[in-house]
DNA sequence: GCAAGGTC
C-alpha cells in the first residue's frame, strides 16, 4: 500500500482498473464494494463500475472496466493481401508485420484513452498468465500515450475472492515485459509461418486438384491432423496377431485368469497346458481388502471438454459454446481454466449451500452441508488466473434453454458436488488358484459406499461376485486354452484427441476445440459421433509431409516453440533472437519445398489417386472384424512408388484371405481348432478339447507342404461313413502314420475308442455316393499299393463290420498310439522341442550333441524316422517303398539277374 | 482467402 501514500497530499486519488473481461470487473467491483455504480459505455458489454475504496490509508474513487481479450492483433499491411503478387518466403521472412488495435475493438480503445486522462493510477487485474501480461502492456500502452504521468500497477490474483483480491491489492506489482514479450514472438512467428506456408500450399494445390477449401498451414491445425492421420494409419496397417491363454473354469462357472497373460506362442501354451493339465486346482490365497474409487479432480476446462464429447456425445466445441452461454448469463464460473484445485479462499460450502433447494440434487446437496462434506482433491495444475469450473447460481430444468445447455449444467454441477463428496468405497476379493506350476487368479468387488458415485453417472464402479472359497480348498475346475486376436487401434475420439493434444503442448485450453474445428473446417478431417477421421486431402497432405521427409504434422515444432518462449518469459533470452532463429530454420523448410514443388504435386497427386476408395464416412467403430484392406496396400505400394496392376491387386487380396482363415472348427465339439506347422511343413489342426489331432486340407496351390503320406488322403474324410456301434457317432477315415494304413476312428474319440483297422495294404480310400447291397453301408473305393498281391489294384468295397459283401473287417478298441493323428501332447511337446534345438552331431531336433542319443527322439520325429526310413530304403531296383523281407533280396534283382 | 490467442 506504500506505493499509493505519494498521493495522499493530493486528498482522493481516481483510480483506473481494468480486467481482462467484463464479468471479471464485475466480480471485482461487487467483491469490494456492493454499493457500486454501474455506467454504460461506447462498447455494449464493458460497463464502467464505479465505487470508493480506502487503498491503505489513502482514499480512492475506483473506476473498474476490462476489455475484452486482446486490443491488438498482428497483420500484414494492405500491400501482401494479393497472394500471387508475393513469394510466400518474403512473407516468411521480409514483409513487415503490423500490431494494431482491430476495428472491432476501437470503442475500447476510446474508453480507455477517456478514463485514463481523468485518472491518475492504473490498476491492471488482466488474467494472471502470458496472454494477461501481454494484454496488460496492450492496456498500458493506450492509457499512457493518453496520460503518460499515470502510474502503472499490475495486481496479481488467482480467484475473484474478497481475500484474494485484497491481496492483490497489498501486493501490487509492475508488469512483466518478458512475459509480454514471448507472446509478442508467438504471434509474430504464428503468423508468419502461418500465412507463408498457407500461401504456397494453397496456390500449389487448390487449383490442380480443385480443392474447395484454402490449404492452410497452423502449428496447432497441422499437428492435430497429425494425430488424426497416425491413428488412421495405425488402424489400417494393423495386422492381427493370434495369442493363447489358458482358461480355467470352476464348477459355479466362474472363470479365472492366467497369470501369465496372453502368449504369442501357441507352443508354449500347449506345453504349459500339458504340464498342468488336471482337474482339480488348489485355493492358495483368499484376500479381502477396502477399496476405494477416487472422486473426480476439479473441472478444468481439457476435462470438460473430454467428459461432454464421452459421456454427453456433445463435441468440446459445442459444449465450450454451451458453457460460455451459461457462464455470461451467471450460471458457472467461468469455463476456460486449466486450474484443477479449488484455491483456499474460495467457500465451497457456500456454492453447495446454493443447491440444496434443488428439485433433483438439492436434498444430496443439503447432506454434503450436513454429514458428508469431504475437501475436493487437488489437482497439481493452476493457471493462477481461474478456480476450477462450479456452478455460481442454482438453475433447473426448465431454466434451461435447450435440453444440451441443461446437460452441460448439470454435468458441471454435479462433477462440482462430487469433487466435495467422499470416495466411493469397496471390498474387494482376489482368489488365487494353484494348477500344478500354474496360477490363475480371480478379483470379486462388492460396492458398501457410493459416495459420489449416487450423484456422479458420469463414472462407473461395476461390481462383481466371486464363489465364497477359503484357503486351501480344493475344486473341481475344467481347464481350457484358449485363443484370441489382438485388435486394432479404436478409432480416434475426440476426447482422445485433447488429450494428445493437451499432452503434447498443442493449443490451451480455450483453443483447443477451435483447431478440431479448423481441420474440419478445412475439409482435413471428418467427425462422424465421437469419431474423428482423417480425410482424402488430410491423409494425402500429410502422408505427402512424411514421404518428403518433412515433419511439419509432428509436434515437436510447437514444442520447441513453446521451450524457446519459455526462455523469453524468463528473461534468458531476447524476443528477436528466437523469432530470427524460427523464421530462418522454416525458411529453409519453406525454400526445400518450393524445390521440391513437382515432386510435392505428383506425390499429393499420386495419394489422392491411391486413397480413392478410401471411404472417410465409413467408421471403424467394429474393428474386430478387420483384415488388412485395399487402401492399406495402396498405400504401401504408393511409399514403394510401385503401383500394382489390379489382376497383382486381387492376387494379394486372395493372398491375405488364405492367410487369415484359420477358423476350423473341431468336428466333434466345435472348438475352435488350434493349427500346428510339423518339422515336414504339414500343419495339424489339434482340438484342444477332445485332444485330437487331424491334417488340415492344403489348398491347391501350395502343394510345397504336402508331404507323400497326404497325397494319397480323402478329401472327404469328414463326411459321413456310418455310424459307430458304441457311441453311434460318426465313423471318419484316419491314417495311421506309425503303421503307414488306414482305419475307421470314432469321432467320439478319445472317450470312444473304437475303431476299424484296414489292411497296409489299401494305398488309398476314398468316400464314394454307393451303398452296399446287402448292409446299405456307404462303399469305399480303395487302391491297393503296387506290392500288393492283389490282382486288383483298385475296388469299389464295403467295409462295415460283419458284412460278407466286401472286405473283412471288424470292431476294435483302438491303442492311444495307433491313432496316430491323435497326438498327445507330450508327444507334440517334444516336437515343438525338437524344432527349437538340433542336434549338429546327426542333425536331429529335438536335442544338442551332447545328449545325442536315440532316445531324445520324439513321437513327431518318430513318424518322419519311419517315413524317411522307408524312403531311404526305397529298393533302387524295384522302386518299391520300404523294405523287402528280412534276408531276402529285391525281386527285381532276381528279375534283371535272370535276364542277363 | 493466411495463424493462434485472447474475448462476447
């Protein structure tokens, strides 16, 4: 108060104060006098608020307008408004730049120079923050060209509270010029880039490719696109990937989780599953514990925005607009504030007592006054300038304008009351469960306070029951393994969005739902609900940045802006010098791309031309069912500068088609089955449920994976034969790879396990539509290997049990190893060892040289052993696979002996 | 016709 004593000899001092806008001068005039006048002035919404004031011991007549924002705005004289006429590198980085008080704003310049030449102390109440500042000297300027004996204050405050801006008054400081002047080199580097690279993206492009909209150019816009097209790229080079988990099942159907998670190695799982498969599981643990869901931090303005785009489905745009409308006509503090704690001077109790005479909230209002009156959290952000976003005065439905205002209200007033309610509280039980080496685990939560959870349906606590299990237990389970997909990037929200943008530095809280609405403006991005999607020309214009090398869409410009502003507002260094230092490096961006001006057309032409199938309207809100589309290849052919004919195109469409069925399903309990690539290349598809095993059908066109055993197998070995006589389930055609024949397997396998072995003899059996005459059994062609003693190679036979029309066969228990299809997993266990290690002694998997014995070999390799022991001993005379009787010789031999 | 940041 010292600075005003000076004045004392001159009886009552005027003072001018003046706020950044007219609620704020308002707020303070009522805040330290009530008895306050009210004048009108040339500009409709800035009133004059007048009122006497003791400042220390000295008597002052206050006299409190505002502005309204900036007074000044930065431009280019009339000379560069012809775009053609001017090298966007002379707006760069020539054309002088003017900072002049707007047309709209000249009534408050006037008001100013009129109250400043009858005052004799300036008081400036601008927000406390960079822009504050920088408005401040805007301020300053006008009323000392006026008066330039009028002296200057800057009050300090962060709430409009009579303790703090008492305070401010006693702590009456000078303006910060640094801090002025790194807005001062924001705008002028905003706009230079700004209209430079506008200029010549939209002269390059607008015409050629008859674009609607100018091709602007923002630090903030282009950013923003940049999110929005790296997540549409996620999404569309995103290649699904195939994990394994077991599930374990206990008999009330409860299901628990593995505690290894997801694994992308199906081998793994398999042998994990093997080595605990059981039926009973250990409870080793029952924990119960008090939890707690935290209550929401106070609102500031990013989380506004996020919470009306989520849970109102009303864009930040449109709710930054309805929290305005309702801030000026005195319903909620003013809504853009990055503060998210309630400073101490400010008396919630009183804004809560203020909604206790609700008709919806009002009784839950008047027992937070009464019990349940929790402090809010603090938040650890404060702009200094503005509290967190609350109501102010109690509105009700029919109050409200639209049906969106009211929801807006409602979601400001009742995230205010449930910042000022208790934590939700819980209890929470984890069972954990021992299978052998395995653990799995199981969280239950039951919910014994709502707390602020009963006024606040903006967030969810869901609870759930777990069986009631005391240590050491056991019980019965049914384990499972069980596979998924990994899914795709969701598309980008728009509360996502301001997220990454509040992240990354791009934009403030005011502005920030202006540049999602500028890329939609600017025809770069499409909102479709909540969804927000690059465009044609966003994903060309920025795909062509990227294939250029440019990285003009990242944010890391704005953020080096930002650090180099910094360095301004603390006085390290001078306004000109970062300025200087930003324009030259964009200047060498800017000359780069006018030299790579043909280069930039054929490339944004190039993408244009690979996205035109690309449909922007079409949402990605499914994504589970997506498989790597057209545009996607495009677009990688185009960075490949490769462009595909459309016979190459429908080729790898195909391709990506094989790649991704693998939706078999097990023949006798529908699981899904799971496939596994043998050492010989051929793939087994294993039910993991019946734990069976069955070749899966090769297409055509890959025949490298055919081994010789499956040349001569059925295509139909899943349809019909007839029926089993135990279980009366299906009878299907199997291949004994151990005994290199065929048999009759039981579909009920393994818990039916009868089976009808046919002779080694038949080389092939295939299905036919005929039926025998006797049984009516379906016949089977069958073909008899070469060194068969049949006279017929080839017959149309019966093979039912007991029927005297065709071969002789019978019913029989089949051995667990005879079905050789049907691997266990031990045995596939030790292939998947097998192909992991070999041995460089004898070449083997399955083992290292220092434990190369026969005994490492494994079942799979078992079946090969046989296989290729036939084949090496294939008689080089005869042809004939496997080997001639013990001692004797090759016929053929004999044959080509007697001959000579 | 350009930017971003204030503001109504």
């Amino acid at each position: 108060m010292n600075k005003f004593k000076t004045a004392i000899k001159f009886g009552k001092i005027r003072v001018l104060n003046v706020a950044e806008k007219p609620s704020v001068a308002r707020s303070i005039a009522t805040v330290l006098a009530r008895d306050h006048t009210i004048e009108e002035t040339k500009s409709p919404y800035n009133k004059l608020f007048k009122f006497n004031f003791k400042l220390g011991e000295q008597d002052a007549e206050m006299w409190m307008t505002s502005v309204s924002g900036h007074l000044k705005n930065l431009k280019y004289p009339k000379q560069y408004q012809k775009w053609d006429k001017w090298d966007p590198l002379i707006i760069l980085k020539d054309a002088e730049i003017e900072n002049v008080i707007s047309y709209e704003k000249r009534f408050l310049e006037e008001n100013l120079q009129r109250f400043a030449k009858q005052c004799s102390q300036l008081i400036l109440w601008l927000d406390c923050d960079r822009e504050g500042e920088n408005i401040a000297f805007e301020v300053l300027e006008v009323c000392k060209a006026t008066n330039p004996q009028i002296k200057v204050h800057r009050a300090h405050f962060s709430a409009v509270t009579y303790i703090d801006i008492k305070k401010a008054l006693e702590n009456l400081k000078q303006p910060d010029e640094n801090l002025s002047n790194s807005v001062l080199a924001r705008q002028e580097i905003d706009l230079r880039i700004g209209a430079s690279f506008t200029r010549f993206q939209t002269l390059l492009l607008q015409q050629q490719f008859n674009l609607s909209s100018i091709v602007s150019y923002g630090p903030c816009q282009i950013p923003t696109l940049g999110f929005v097209v790296q997540r549409q790229k996620e999404i569309d080079s995103f290649v699904k990937e195939k994990f394994w988990f077991i599930l374990c099942e206990d008999q009330t159907g409860c299901a628990y989780n593995w505690s290894r998670g997801n694994i992308f190695d199906e081998m793994v799982v398999l042998l994990l599953f093997e080595r605990c498969f059981t039926e009973q599981a250990q409870v080793t643990e029952v924990q119960q514990r008090e939890v707690q869901k935290w209550k929401p931090f106070p609102l500031s303005t990013i989380e506004f925005e996020k919470l009306a785009s989520r849970k109102l489905k009303i864009s930040a745009h449109k709710a930054m607009d309805l929290a305005e409308k309702l801030y000026n006509r005195g319903y909620i503090s003013y809504p853009r504030t990055e503060t998210n704690k309630f400073p101490p001077t400010i008396n919630l109790q009183n804004i809560i007592r203020d909604q206790t005479n609700h008709p919806v909230w009002g009784q839950y209002a008047q027992n937070l006054i009464n019990f349940n009156y929790d402090q809010p959290r603090a938040g650890n952000k404060d702009d200094k300038a503005h509290p967190p976003i609350h109501p102010v005065k109690m509105m009700s439905e029919s109050d409200a304008q639209t049906p969106q205002e009211w929801d807006i209200y409602q979601l400001i007033t009742r995230h205010f009351l449930a910042c000022c309610s208790k934590n939700a509280k819980g209890s929470e039980t984890t069972i954990n469960l021992q299978v052998k080496e395995e653990s799995f685990y199981k969280q239950g939560l039951i919910i014994t306070e709502k707390n602020f959870l009963e006024i606040y349906p903006y967030d969810e606590w869901s609870q759930s029951q777990v069986p009631k299990y005391t240590k050491g237990d056991l019980i019965q389970i049914n384990l499972k393994v069980q596979n998924g997909k990994t899914s795709p990037p969701k598309p980008l929200t728009e509360a996502e969005l301001i997220g990454m943008m509040d992240k990354n530095g791009i934009g403030t809280d005011a502005t920030i739902h202006e540049h999602i609405n500028t890329i939609q403006e600017r025809d770069y991005a499409i909102k479709r609900g909540q969804i927000i999607k690059p465009t044609k020309l966003g994903l060309a214009l920025v795909e062509s940045y990227e294939l250029l090398g440019f990285t003009l869409h990242k944010p890391h410009l704005r953020a080096l802006m930002e650090q180099r502003m910094n360095e301004v507002a603390q006085g390290v260094k001078q306004k000109n010098e970062i300025v200087e230092a930003t324009i030259d490096e964009m200047s060498g961006i800017l000359q780069e791309l006018q030299q790579k001006k043909n280069l930039i057309l054929s490339t944004f032409g190039q993408y244009l031309e690979a996205l035109k199938d690309y449909d922007e309207n079409n949402d990605d809100e499914n994504p589970q069912n997506r498989e790597p589309n057209q545009q996607n290849q495009q677009l990688q052919q185009q960075q490949q500068r490769n462009k595909p004919s459309k016979k190459e195109q429908q080729q790898q469409q195909q391709q990506q088609q094989q790649q991704f069925n693998f939706e078999q399903q097990c023949n006798t309990c529908g699981t899904q089955l799971v496939e596994i690539k043998q050492t010989n290349g051929s793939i087994l598809e294993v039910c993991l449920q019946c734990r069976q095993a069955q070749e899966k059908s090769q297409p055509t066109n890959s025949s490298n994976f055919q081994s010789k055993t499956f040349k001569t197998q059925t295509n139909n070995n899943i349809e019909e034969t007839f029926k089993c006589n135990q279980c009366h389930k299906q009878m299907k055609i199997r291949q004994s790879k151990i005994k290199n024949s065929y048999f009759f397997g039981c579909l009920g396998y393994p818990q039916c396990n009868q089976a009808i072995f046919l002779p080694d003899s038949i080389k092939s059996i295939q299905r036919t539509e005929k039926k025998c005459k006797k049984c009516n059994s379906i016949l089977f062609q069958t073909e008899y290997s070469e060194n068969s003693t049949l006279q017929q190679k080839s017959q149309l036979l019966c093979l039912f049990p007991g029927c005297s029309e065709g071969l002789k066969t019978e019913w029989r228990n089949q051995s667990k190893e005879s079905q050789s299809t049907n691997l266990n997993y031990s045995q596939l266990k030790k292939g998947y060892i097998k192909q992991q290690v070999q041995c460089k002694k004898c070449n083997s998997f399955g083992h290292l040289e220092d434990m190369c014995n026969n005994n490492a070999k494994t079942m799979v390799s078992l079946i090969e052993t046989n296989q290729e022991d036939k084949k090496d001993k294939l008689c080089p005379q005869c042809g004939v696979t496997g080997r001639h009787p013990k001692g004797s010789t090759c016929p053929m031999k004999r044959v080509k002996k007697k001959n000579q």
